[in-house]
C-alpha cells in the first residue's frame, strides 16, 4: 500500500524396547511385539526432547538390527532418493519461490515433516498387505501420468504438487498400513513448500483485495475519519492509499495456513477442535491484515507519511504474525475452557448429617454403566440396577453441586 500512487511493497511397559534386544532376538519378534512397542511410542508423548530424541533414535537403532526392518527402511530410503531425483526440476523450481515473501517458510516446511516422521515413526508391521501393495502402485502410477499431463501442456506447478501423492505411495508401497497410519500427515504437510498456481494467484489476490479494502475503510469511519472507497483505493481527505497486490493479505494467508496446520499436527485436541482451528485459520490472516491497513490508515492522519510508510513496510510485518498467533492461542484457550472434559465431572455430596462426604460422579470412561458427563452436568441419580440398589442402601444422593436442586 501507498500514499499517491499505488506501490508494489517489496501406558505401555510390558513390552521391550527393540534397543535393547540382540540381533538374534529381534529377528524372532513377531507382530504383536511390534504392535505393543507401537503403542509405547505413542504413549511416550509427554517427556523431555531431548530424551524422547535420544530413546527414538536407539528404537531406530535397534529396528535397524531386525533384517525386515532394515530393509523395508533402506527400500522406502533408495526409492524416495530416485523420487527427488526425478522431481528435482520441479524442486528446484520451489526452491527458487522460496525467495519470494510470500513462500519464505517453504525451506522449514521439508525440514518439520522430517522431524515428525523421525518422532512418529513405528515398527513396520509384517507381512504387507496386497492391498497396501497395490494402492502404492496406484498412487504412483497415477502421479507419473499426472506429470506427463502436465509435461505435455507445460504445467508446471502439477509437476510440482504431484511428488507428494508419489512419495505417499512409496511409503505404502514398502510399509503397508502400518506405515501410512503415522506418516501420511507430514508427508501431506509437504505441499505447502510449494508455491500457489498462478490461476489460483491471480483468481485470489483480486477478492482479498477488495475484502481488505472494504473491511479497512468501515473500520477507519468507524474510528470517526471521514473515509470512503474507490475501487482499491482509500480516501482519506487529501491522501490516497492504494491497496495494491502486496496489501491483499495473501502472503500472510499462505504462511499462516501452514502454521495453523502444523499446530494442529503436533497439538493433542479433539478433531471438532481442530476443525475449528483450521476454520479459523483464513479469517485470522485477513482480519490481521486489515487491521495492518487501518493502523497504518490512522498514522498517516496523526503522523507524516515517512512514519506511515515505516509503519506499514517494516514494522506492521514484524507484529502480523506475532498477533495472528495470539488470535490463535486464544482462541484454542477458549475452545479448552468452554468444555469441560468427560473424565473431569462435577462431584456430588453424599451421605446425611454431619456426615456428609464428597465424591465424584463417575464418568463413562471410568465405569461403562455410568451416565456420561455432558457439559459439567450429571445425571443426579445412578442408572440401572446398580444404582436402584445403591439408593436403596444409602438414601437418596445430594444435589450436584453448582446445580439448583429440583422442587417435587
């Protein structure tokens, strides 16, 4: 944006670790093994880095000392080397996007997917299904036709986005089930070191644009200035500020998106809640953006252009992200505070007299013929023949508290 003319801006101990097993002993583990020493790793989520590090790189270790192992990993390296060798035009053009701006977090993109599959990763599971053979196949069959597609009419961004369903389906092709169940997310996570088509570009930048502009003036008349629209254009009296390409928000949308995917891979909540966090993720950047062209709106009525221009150019991008972030966590905390869990209901009192005593309401997961919890509230009474039986012996059950007790 500009003032004049618009200007682009530039639970599982009971099975061994694979660590601490001899070559001839791990040789002879078979799949329920495997499936316990899974379970481990997925329940070991809640120590130090540097010791969850340090025990998955002696699993990795060890798994290396099982022949099937071995060699399903070596398999599923020597294929995925041959992909990137096949895919690096195509890579190398994302990499040379990645001096643009708007891509900039592309070059961490690779590097955090290699992360989680490195803390992910579990015991391939023997023998591989036909069925897991034959997707794998399929999805590689189908991304070379896809790049001869694309060859053929010289697309290259198809090209591009085809080497993730390819590298998807080598690790299908080797580790079956198994596999895919733990790394499907990062390596999906992939696509978004690449850069956008530019149909798609340009079928977006005009709507945000127009969105930021309209958004941004009825905040600034909100605000009490005397503002109104023109095209892509805010007028501000005597001042013009143009909401160019660089002002749509779309850089900031791009980032952002890959961001709030990636909290959502690594968090531990519900899916509806990451549903609302991936919701969210697109009216955050825009509203955020927004925001940056009413406050720098406001510093060309209360300041001189230069501090306007600073504002807009070298600061307000330093504070974007940081304030999208905020919007973000506080949104995930209010998703944690509205609900309250299941294992965590209200308690009841029980008892008569001064003897009365505090205790919990079971929950479902406690006790499978308990009422569930729902929203902090317990059914006052027990159910079925269990809880007839306990009224029977200790009277009726006191009101739960934090809830008016019913008349009758």
């Amino acid at each position: 944006m500009s003032m004049g003319d618009a200007r682009e801006d530039g639970g599982g101990a009971a099975s061994p670790s694979l660590a601490t097993m001899t070559g001839a002993a791990a040789s002879a583990l078979n799949r329920s093994d495997l499936g316990k020493l899974g379970s481990i790793v997925a329940d070991s989520t809640d120590e130090e880095l540097f010791a969850g590090v340090k025990r998955r790189w002696a699993e990795l270790i060890g798994d290396c000392r099982v022949p099937e192992q071995r060699t399903a990993l070596l398999t599923i390296a020597a294929f995925t080397a041959m992909l990137v060798y096949s895919y690096l035009p195509g890579l190398t053009n994302a990499y040379v996007s990645w001096a643009n701006p708007q891509y900039a977090h592309g070059w961490i993109v690779p590097l955090f997917a290699a992360a989680l599959l490195f803390w992910w990763r579990r015991p391939i599971t023997f023998p591989v299904p036909i069925s897991a053979r034959l997707l794998g196949l399929a999805l590689l069959a189908g991304s070379f036709a896809m790049r001869l597609f694309a060859a053929r009419f010289r697309i290259v961004t198809i090209d591009m986005y085809t080497f993730v369903p390819a590298i998807i389906g080598v690790f299908i092709l080797v580790g079956g089930w198994s596999v895919l169940r733990w790394s499907w997310a990062p390596l999906a996570f992939l696509i978004f070191m690449f850069p956008l088509p530019d149909e798609a570009t340009r079928y977006l930048l005009g709507p945000l644009q127009t969105f930021a502009t309209i958004t941004s003036t009825f905040a600034l008349q909100t605000l009490g200035l005397e503002a109104y629209r023109e095209g892509n254009q805010i007028i501000l009296g005597e001042m013009h500020l143009g909401v160019v390409d660089a002002c749509s928000g779309l850089r900031m949308l791009t980032i952002f998106c890959a961001i709030a995917v990636a909290m959502v891979m690594v968090g531990k909540r519900s899916w509806w809640e990451n549903g609302i966090i991936l919701a969210s993720a697109i009216p955050i950047a825009i509203i955020v953006n927004s925001i940056r062209i009413t406050i720098t709106g406001l510093a060309f009525q209360v300041a001189d252009s230069e501090f306007a221009e600073a504002l807009f150019h070298d600061w307000a991008g330093l504070v974007m992200m940081p304030m999208a972030l905020g919007m973000l966590w506080g949104e995930q905390y209010l998703l944690s505070h509205i609900f309250i869990p299941e294992s965590d209901g209200p308690t009841v009192l029980t008892g008569a007299g001064s003897h009365r005593t505090v205790a919990p309401v079971p929950s479902s997961r406690a006790s499978a013929k308990a009422a569930p919890t729902v929203f902090g509230l317990a059914p006052r009474g027990g159910g079925g023949a269990e809880g007839a039986s306990g009224r029977n012996r200790q009277g009726p059950v006191g009101p739960v508290i934090g809830r008016p007790p019913q008349g009758g």
